[in-house]
C-alpha cells in the first residue's frame, strides 16, 4: 500500500482560478479561457457554479426546523466545501439560471450533496440538468412590497395576510414572478418596481434587475385589483362559463352520476356527494373534470397531481375538491395524510379521479358512497366524441361519416380517437373515409396494445378451398357482430368458442388471421406457452388479465394458437399443478361466474386429442343427463333417447301411440300416427325405467306393459297397484324407485340385448303388475 496522501478532490486551475474535480482537470482546458457559465462540465469560479441540480432523499431533514412559506420552497442545498469555494454563507441568496428560467433562492450546507453540485427543494428547475448558479450580490431591504396577482380567487384579508406571511424574509427580485397555492388554487405573484426606480434602469442593457428582501414589519400591497375590475371580469367571464356536461362527448354513465350527485345538489345548496372515478388512460377522466371545474367556478379547487395535494395540507377553498392522480402514491406519506383529512369533512365533497380502483387503499375507497368507471366508449359514446372534435381536426361533420367510423372503432378510447384524427391527416387513401382505415390499422387501442396483434390484410379470398369451415366461422363469428338485432330477436345465443384443428399446414392460423381482419373486431392473440410464469399465481393473474381487457374492448375475438399448452388433460402424466390451475381459471372465464360478454375464443392446435374433455363440451356432456317424460311428454323424450345417447330415460305413464289412446283396442299402425313411440323405444340403448298406475284413466296400463317389452334397456320397472294418472308421486314407493334408478342403474353399462329379447324375469315382471 503506498504512504502517499491522496490526490484532493478538488484542484484550482492555475491559469484561469477555477476549481474543478481532480477527474476533470484535463477536460477542463477545453474551457479554461470560456466564462464559466459555457462550460460543460462543473467547475466554480469567481463567485459563479456550473454544475449539476441533483435529488436528494428527505432533503427537507437538512432544512432548519423553522423553515416555513418562501423560506421552505426556495431552499437549496449545497455540500460545505462547494459552499466555501465560491464563498457563501448559509442562508445566504443565490440566482440559479436554467435556460430561460431564473429562480432565487437561499443555500444550505448538506453532506449529502456531491461536490460542485446542488439540490434545489422546488421542483421548478429540472433534475439532473446543469444549471449555473451565482450569488446575488448586494441586497437590499423594503418596507412596502407591491406585487401583482394572477387568480381567480378575490383578494380577501385572509388571502393578504397569508401573502405578507409567505413573504416575511423572503429574497424576491423585480419582475420575476412566483407561484404557490393558497387553499388548493394556483396564484401567480410578481413584485412590482416602483416607477422612479424602473425610469432610472432605462436605456442601461445588460443589468440584471437587484435582488432585495422584506423587512420584518413590511407592508404588502396588491396593485391590480379593485372592486370594479373584479366585478368586470366576472361578466366578462360569465358568458363562457359552461352550465352543464354536454360538451363533453361520450361517458354517458360517469357524466349522469356526476350531474345526479355533484352539480345538482350544488344547485340546490346542498352538500354534494364525493365520488370515485376511474378508466383507462385516455378515457377521458381529465378533460370531464376540467369541464366540471369550469362549471363549478370558485366552488371547486382542482389538484392535478401528488404533490400539489400533499402541499394543501387538507385545507382548500369552496365545497368540491377535484383531485385527479394516477395514483395516490402510498409512499408519499404527504399526500395521503392531506387526502384523509378532505375525506373526514363531511361538508366537503372530493372528486378523485384514479386509474384503478384496485389500486386505491381499502381506507380511501370506502370513504366514497358513489363510484362511477369511465369504460371504453360504446359505439353510441364513440360516434357523441367524434362529433364534438371532428371539426378541430377538419374531419367531415356528417353524422354518416361518424357512424361509419364509431361502427369501426370498437375499443378505442376518447385519446385513441383523437389520435386517430390526427394520424389521418398523413395517410394514405383519397376520401377521408380511405383514410381513417389507414390510419385504424396502425393505432392500437389502449386497453390491449400489450395484447393486440397487428391486424394483416389477409382476406377470405386469399385462402384456397375449405368453402364450409369459412361459412360455418363467418356464422359463428361475423354474423352476430353484423346483426345482433336478428340474433336477439330469434333469442339464438352465438357460440362462446371455435377449436381450430388439424395437422400442421392446413390453414389453421391463415384462417385466424382472416377472420382478424374480415371481422373488423379487435383481434387478442396470445400463445399459450407466454401465459406460464415461474411466480405462483401469475400464470392465473395472466388469464384474468386477459379476458378483463377482452371484455373491456369488447367485441372481442381472443386468439390461443398452441392452447394444447394451455388446455391439456387434467390428471396426466405430463399435466402438472400449475397448469391444471391455469386450465381450471380458463374454464372460468368461458363459463364461470364471470361470464364472458361478446368475446370469442378462437383457439387453434393439431393435437385435439391432448385437450381436456371439459374445454371441449359445448354445454353439460351428453352422458350426464336424465331424460324425464311423463304422459304425451314421454314422446318426445323417447325420441330424444332413441337418436343421442343420454344417461338414463325415465318413461312416467308412456304412450305407444297417440292414435291407440284415441282408438282404444286398436293394434293397426297408423300412416299418419304423431306419436309412433312403440316403433322408436327399440333402438333407445339407456337405462330405462317404466313407471305406470294399473288403474291409469288416462292412459292404458297396458300402453307402459308393451313399452316394457319393446324396450331392450329396461331395468325392473315400478308398477303402482291402484294409481290413476296423476297421484303416482304420492305414494312412497315413487320416490323411492326414482332414486335407487339414478343412485345405481342410471350409471350401469348400457344393454345391447336384441330386440324381442323376453326373458323369463321380464315376463314374471309384467305378470305381477297384472296380477296386482
């Protein structure tokens, strides 16, 4: 280890007396002869810092404990040995210039701040920028402080002493305005020169305007306000004040809810009812706030961001609070004190506008007895917003136009719109209608830009052969986006999913891609591999993502290419726990509680035989249901069972025949018989149970006897001694036949015994139902 001291961090240039770090010393003589506030890397000289505006964590800790008002806000950090080399004291007043803008401000030592840097507490000067900071000068002092006000709040006594109060020992400099916030509303504060002091700096160039400060028993007086000029702008105002929401175009559910629980009872001086808003980016949250702030004039303070609602402290001005964030931000401890102290007053009403609820604390969401979601725009709430800013971008202004291009928008948020508009400016296409295509096929709709895939130009011409599947798609899929109306009206329910399946080749992802672009929807595709995660409870997370965002944007056609991945057989060698959850989630969402609204899962694979029967039911499985019939309701069901192969079928006094009941005695098979059921029960291939009364009025005991016979699957039948038609469940035997068949017949091995099978227990059966 080498005994030599170390090199200083600092080093002064001998030629031009700068101080540099020791690591810039050779980049410095780039510089050397170049004012200071030219060079590109930080260095001190002759009372003049160039360097870099950095952040500090908990920078407010290093401040004096009474450091309050200007004192606070304009504080400045600086490491000991940068303060000593341009030779400051604490509290001493510095000018910081960055670009164009000019801040005054007082410095502080700070251990934490790097050499030749600085850390300013307002967030007016950029982070991380270089900047150039300098010291004032010479300072002097006024007992009279005159300033200008830009607000839109009256000055009052309360708002006059609070100003006087900001400004006690504060460093302020002509005509370089201030902004604060005085009860949540933005105020703009310029000290003016008195007149003979701006007649004798007139015709100097080049001076820079002095620095002065307040005394401790100074006057504040406001220059530009009077009752007159006040009482003026108000009615110049007054005609431009919006009265209600119908500017606004779309978000129908979220402007009623505001009307009924804001504006209302503020009409009628009541306390209105706070509100919690959310949707996605670009829903509109902002600009239906803006235009209610407007609306509510000086009842409303409008806070739009986090800080500015951790500087209100919880006290703001009028009834109505509008606070519109992305997200109250937990770490910042500010913030969520002063939104807690707005919600426990019960005479103030708070707007917060969110991006998701989800996100927002249990304590905070509880407090709001209304919440309104702003949800991607219908087409009805898409063709209102175009035409509230169709003209803005010289878009054609016929209710023709917009209908055609809300018809094909579908998820496409009040910002995509927008954008939208100005994308079709530079398209391509001849008509503007030409060019709003263009352009859709290149903006993605906010809600799914992590999931949507670009939509190609295949068409159904492009795909050779498979003229059936192509219809039978286009039926499944086109037609009830097209003409809903017809789908309602014949109460037909359009298929939730379509499995795409054959050997690798045969046009299975080219017909996706078709029907992506034919079906004008938007198109989700996934692969089924992308949905795993090594993090438990992601993978699930991930398809509940999914079919939330496809419902959101809906209509919607959800693409699984490889949903073999996703979808394989529970219980298999090669299933494993996480997929069986995932598997279990899907199922969910196509047929749980969480139903899914006009989203179609389109999935594709060429190895069907790997996929879970229960992703592949159409409804309840066949082999699960028990057919019921009683009376002339035994025909039908006997035909049912005699064509699809069901559980069990059930036979509650059956008939043989229509035309037997009709014509008692008769063995002739009729032409033209509605009911031939004796010819059909021959080829039911269930478990069959025979119920009858031997004293039926109705029907013939001896219509279930020749059932029983004909019927090849027939288990012991219940042949009840003395009952009529209709009072067969009222014997206890009933009830009891009923459920040993379904506890265990109903699931035995079907019978496969030829059709005039009569063994001896099927005739000793029949007799004693007779006999009884």
């Amino acid at each position: 280890m080498s005994s030599s001291k170390k090199k200083p961090i600092l080093v002064t240039c001998p030629q031009c007396s700068a101080v540099v770090l020791t690591k810039d010393s050779q980049r410095h003589q780039d510089f050397c002869s170049k004012p200071a506030t030219e060079s590109d890397i930080a260095c001190a000289r002759n009372g003049v810092l160039r360097g870099f505006n950095v952040v500090v964590d908990r920078a407010e800790g290093f401040l004096p404990p009474d450091a309050v008002g200007w004192e606070k806000e304009h504080s400045i950090l600086m490491n000991q040995q940068t303060m000593e080399s341009l030779g400051l004291l604490a509290r001493q007043p510095v000018r910081i210039v960055y670009a164009d803008d000019v801040f005054i401000g007082i410095v502080w030592p700070c251990k934490e701040v790097s050499l030749l840097k600085v850390s300013v507490i307002s967030a007016k000067i950029p982070r991380e920028r270089m900047i150039t900071l300098e010291a004032c000068g010479k300072v002097n002092s006024v007992k009279i402080l005159e300033v200008s006000l830009e607000t839109d709040l009256t000055p009052t006594p309360a708002l006059t002493g609070f100003l006087q109060a900001y400004f006690s020992h504060s460093y302020l400099q002509y005509s370089l305005p201030v902004s604060l916030r005085y009860l949540g509303q933005r105020i703009k504060v310029t000290p003016e020169e008195h007149i003979e002091k701006r007649m004798e700096r007139m015709g100097l160039d080049g001076v820079t305007p002095s620095v002065f400060t307040t005394s401790s028993n100074y006057k504040l007086q406001i220059s530009n306000f009077s009752i007159e000029t006040s009482q003026l702008k108000y009615s110049n105002n007054k005609n431009n004040i919006p009265t209600d929401l119908s500017h606004v175009g779309g978000m129908f559910t979220a402007k009623q809810v505001l009307e009924d629980y804001v504006i209302a009872p503020i009409r009628r001086n009541e306390t209105p009812c706070s509100v919690l808003i959310w949707g996605l980016p670009g829903s509109g949250k902002t600009v239906l706030l803006r235009e209610l702030s407007a609306i509510l004039a000086g009842s409303a303070t409008f806070i739009a961001s986090c800080e500015e609602l951790a500087d209100i402290n919880g006290v703001v001005a009028g009834k109505v609070v509008i606070v519109d964030v992305n997200e109250v931000e937990k770490e910042n401890l500010k913030a969520s004190r002063s939104l807690q102290q707005l919600l426990s007053d019960e005479n103030l009403c708070v707007l917060l506008s969110v991006r998701s609820s989800e996100s927002l604390d249990l304590g905070f969401r509880v407090r709001f007895p209304v919440e309104a979601e702003i949800t991607v725009p219908t087409q009805d709430e898409r063709f209102s917003i175009l035409s509230n800013i169709s003209e803005q971008y010289g878009i054609p202004s016929e209710n023709a136009f917009h209908i055609e291009v809300a018809r094909h928008t579908h998820g496409f948020t009040g910002g995509d719109l927008v954008s939208l508009l100005k994308a079709s400016k530079f398209a391509r296409g001849i008509t503007p209608l030409e060019k709003i295509e263009d352009a859709r096929k290149r903006i993605r709709p906010t809600g799914i830009r992590q999931f949507i895939l670009e939509v190609p130009s295949v068409s159904w011409n492009d795909i050779g052969g498979n003229d059936e599947l192509k219809l039978e798609i286009q039926q499944a899929v086109i037609w009830p986006q097209k003409h809903p109306e017809a789908f309602e009206r014949f109460g037909i329910d359009p298929p939730a999913g379509i499995l795409l399946y054959g050997p690798p080749g045969c046009s299975k992802t080219l017909i996706a891609r078709a029907l992506a672009n034919e079906a004008k929807v938007n198109f989700l595709a996934v692969k089924g591999p992308e949905l795993f995660s090594k993090w438990v409870g992601d993978s699930e997370k991930a398809i509940r993502d999914l079919f939330a965002r496809a419902r959101q944007v809906a209509p919607t056609i959800v693409f699984f290419d490889e949903i073999d991945a996703v979808g394989s057989s529970r219980g298999s060698e090669k299933s494993s726990g996480v997929s069986d959850r995932v598997l279990a989630q899907l199922l969910t969402e196509l047929d749980g509680l969480e139903k899914s609204s006009r989203v179609i899962l389109l999935a594709a694979t060429n190895r069907p035989d790997q996929l879970d029967s229960a992703l592949l039911r159409p409804g309840v499985p066949k082999e699960k249901i028990i057919l019921y019939g009683q009376s002339i309701g035994t025909v039908p069901s006997v035909d049912l069972a005699s064509r699809e192969e069901v559980a069990a079928l059930i036979l509650h006094s059956p008939l043989m025949s229509g035309m037997r009941v009709a014509f008692p005695g008769t063995t002739t098979t009729w032409c033209c018989d509605a009911f031939p059921s004796i010819e059909k029960v021959p080829r039911v291939k269930c478990p069959t149970l025979v119920i009858h009364g031997t004293d039926d009025e109705v029907i013939d005991f001896s219509h279930g006897v020749s059932i029983y016979e004909r019927c090849p699957t027939s288990v012991e039948p219940l042949w009840v001694p003395g009952a009529g038609h209709n009072d067969i469940e009222l014997h206890a035997a009933y009830l009891e036949r009923l459920r040993s068949f379904i506890d265990l017949e109903a699931s035995a091995i079907r019978v496969t015994a030829p059709i005039n099978n009569t063994s001896s227990n099927r005739t000793s059966a029949v007799a004693n139902g007779v006999s009884a």
